[in-house]
C-alpha cells in the first residue's frame, strides 16, 4: 500500500510542506532505538461534514505517553486540532487515517531527549483487519512486562512486540494474535483490545498490562448507556475458550468479531452476539456531529 503521492502534504513542526520532499536525520534515537511517540486517530465523513472522532483524547494521550518516556511535548493541543483539521483538508481527505509522531532531534545516546520534532500525516484506510470475523491464535509472544517499559503509553519501539506476534500468526494462517502477559492472562491483539461475551455479559482485561485504549474506553461507555453489563478482570485462556463470543477494538481496527481463537469457534452467530450490537452502535456513535469537537 502506498501512502502518500507527489501532492500529498504532512505537518511538520508548525508547517505544511509536501511529504515527498521531507527527510528526516537518520542519527537519531527515533530511528535507532524506537525512542517516538505516536497516535492513531480516525476522521469519518459525516453529514455535517469530515470530522474527526475523540481527537482531544487522542491528543492529550499523545502528551502523556511523551511525559512517560521523558520526551518534551511543548505543543499547544488546541492548536494541534486545529492542523489536523487543516492538513484533512489540504489533502482533500474525507474518511482518513490520521498519524501523529513526537520524535528524538539528532541524538545517538541513550539520554532522554531534549529536543523533539512533532509531525502529523494521514491517509486513506480503511478498517485495519478487514470486515470478516477473524481467526486468531494464541500468540507464542507475551505483552511486555510494564516494570520493563510503559505499557499505557503508545511507544514506537514497543511495536516491533506487536509486528512479530502478527507475523507469526500470519505464517500460521491465522488473520491475527492475541498476546498474553507475563503471568499468562489474556493481555491484548498487537493493535487492539478484546473483549469477551459470556451469557450476555461482556468481559476485559483490566489496565495494567495493556494499552487504555479510547476505543476500549468508548466501548466500556457504550455499555453502561446500553445498560450491558461489563465486567474488568483479568481472563485466561480457558475462560476466552468457554466464552460464547469475542470481538477485538480501536481505532484502526474499530469493532472487528472474532471467529475462532485456535481451534475454538464461539458458538454464539456474530449477528447475535452482544459485540455486533455494540459494532452497530459504534458505527452510528462516530458519525454523529455531537461526538467531536472542531476547534477554529
């Protein structure tokens, strides 16, 4: 998949400019070492318009997962929702992918870094694990202990975890992993959260090993307005195995059910489980006006 052509513009440390024409220093901890912050963010073409869904929670995850590696973030997020907004226009995007990326200025040591640059893209994509239920395997690789790095931030170097336990599902013919973490509890997909059904109960981990996902948040919301009652704990494999059905959430991958976890197929038809009614409402949530905030 190609990103960007010869007119697509990127945001650039207060600037507008082609991202055919940008480069980037190659001696820096960004590169080297996975030392950058990122967000992924959805914008959806609405009747009133492109807007861009939870973008101020986006934004202020952004500065905390900065703040958790000791990288600065000086930016105003006012004005950062208002160039999102901006570059969506310039490059005449209506439904988009949108990435921002806090990164290290030239820098070869392993000290945090003093000074970052902020850039922002985005893209046409559309839902990252397709529109199918999804066959998934218990991945061989665990979530990474949170004494070793800060699991609720959204690290670039904690990824390379994520693409080899995708991998490695793949090879399998699998469409994607589940990880556990390090006391072997379900943990997360590689780009996801899941949840669980269970005689119409809805279950998930609880935060400590595993990304606070907004969408898993928006999630959690969406059943107390549905009065679905969810419960955080943590769940074993035996318990995703005896559950009726499972779906994975987030931004790339918004509600995505899950067919089978190994050779386990949940018995309960996705069109009746609880996690399609909250893909329904999910899909309605996102495109109305109420649920953003414009900045001008």
């Amino acid at each position: 998949m190609k990103y960007f052509n010869s007119n697509t513009v990127l945001y650039l440390d207060g600037k507008f400019q082609k991202a055919a024409n940008t480069t980037a220093d190659i001696y820096g901890q960004s590169l080297h070492y996975g030392y950058a912050v990122f967000e992924g963010i959805r914008a959806y073409h609405t009747h009133n318009g492109t807007r861009v869904f939870k973008i101020r929670e986006h934004f202020e995850r952004l500065k905390k997962s900065a703040e958790l590696v000791n990288m600065p973030f000086p930016w105003d997020i006012n004005n950062l929702i208002k160039q999102t907004y901006k570059l969506l226009e310039l490059n005449n995007l209506k439904d988009a992918y949108i990435r921002p990326l806090v990164y290290a200025a030239p820098n070869m040591s392993l000290v945090a870094a003093t000074d970052v640059s902020i850039m922002i893209c985005a893209w046409e994509w559309g839902a990252y694990l397709g529109n199918q239920q999804l066959k998934v395997c218990i991945s061989s690789y665990e979530r990474p202990n949170p004494k070793s790095t800060p699991i609720e931030a959204k690290v670039s170097g904690n990824y390379v975890n994520s693409i080899l336990a995708t991998t490695e599902a793949k090879r399998k013919g699998f469409d994607e992993a589940l990880l556990l973490d390090m006391n072997g509890n379900i943990a997360e997909a590689p780009g996801a959260n899941i949840f669980i059904e269970k005689n119409g109960r809805l279950y998930t981990p609880p935060l400590g090993n595993i990304l606070a996902g907004i969408t898993r948040a928006t999630v959690i919301e969406l059943c107390r307005i549905l009065d679905i009652e969810l419960i955080e704990k943590h769940l074993t494999v035996n318990d995703l195995k005896h559950a009726d059905s499972a779906f994975f959430c987030g931004t790339a991958t918004e509600i995505a059910g899950i067919a089978t976890i190994d050779e386990y197929q949940f018995p309960v038809r996705w069109n009746d489980s609880v996690g399609a009614t909250i893909q329904r409402t999910y899909k309605c949530l996102v495109l109305e006006k109420q649920n953003y905030e414009v900045i001008i």
